[in-house]
C-alpha cells in the first residue's frame, strides 16, 4: 500500500531519509586504534566526567566532558572518524548524534563504553 502523492508523482516512502549508523563495537575501535596510529588517529573522544576519566582511561583519548561538548565542538576536526566513548554508551551516543547534527558525519559511538572495553582486558590508563 503506497502512502499519499506529491504533486512531483512520488509518495511519502520516498521522501524517507536513512537513518545514520552512528555505533561500534569496541573491538572496532581497538583495531582502529592499534592499526591507525593510536587515539589520535582515530579521533577517540571520552565525554565521561572528570572523576570517571581520572578513574581511567583509554590512552591518548582527549576528554571532553559531554556537557562542554557544545562549546568545544570547533575543537574537533570533522574530516576524520570521530569515536565517542563514555562509561556505558548512553552519553556517547547522545554526543555522537550531537556531532552529526554539526556536520560532524564521520561521528560514532562507541557501543557499551569504557565498561564493554575494560570488560575485554583492553588496556587503561590514569595518565593525563
């Protein structure tokens, strides 16, 4: 069953926009980030508070908590894939979609955060 014409012939199933895949899974990242050069290769971003990211962290991520997310946006350049990482992926995926609306179209969350990478026995670390 086809929904209403427009006036140009096509129905409103044509008008659909695809809904963008903004998630990997962290074993994704972790070849990302040993085979491209590191964290800054692969643009990894955690949006965790300060406390969580002197906890630790994934080494040479930059941090950006998601509530500056906003402000620093210029911060991050939009012509690399872009991963966001927070405790679970809740705050992640809301940053990653954040980035998307801002044209920031290489932006991905990263699928159940630093407790899905810790989880693996991937490495951390509590250096700055």
């Amino acid at each position: 069953m086809n929904g209403p014409r427009r006036s140009d012939g096509a129905d409103d199933a044509d008008r659909r926009v695809p809904e963008v895949e903004v998630e990997v899974e962290v074993e994704v990242l972790r070849e990302r980030l040993t085979a491209g050069g590191g964290a800054q290769a692969a643009r990894l971003i955690d949006v965790r508070e300060d406390w969580e990211w002197a906890q630790g962290h994934i080494a040479g991520a930059t941090h950006i908590p998601l509530g500056q997310l906003p402000a620093r946006l210029g911060d991050l350049d939009g012509a690399h894939d872009l991963y966001f990482i927070c405790h679970l992926g809740g705050r992640s995926e809301m940053a990653a979609r954040f980035a998307h609306q801002h044209g920031l179209t290489g932006a991905s969350n990263v699928r159940g955060g630093m407790d899905a990478w810790e989880s693996r026995g991937y490495p951390v670390t509590s250096e700055p």
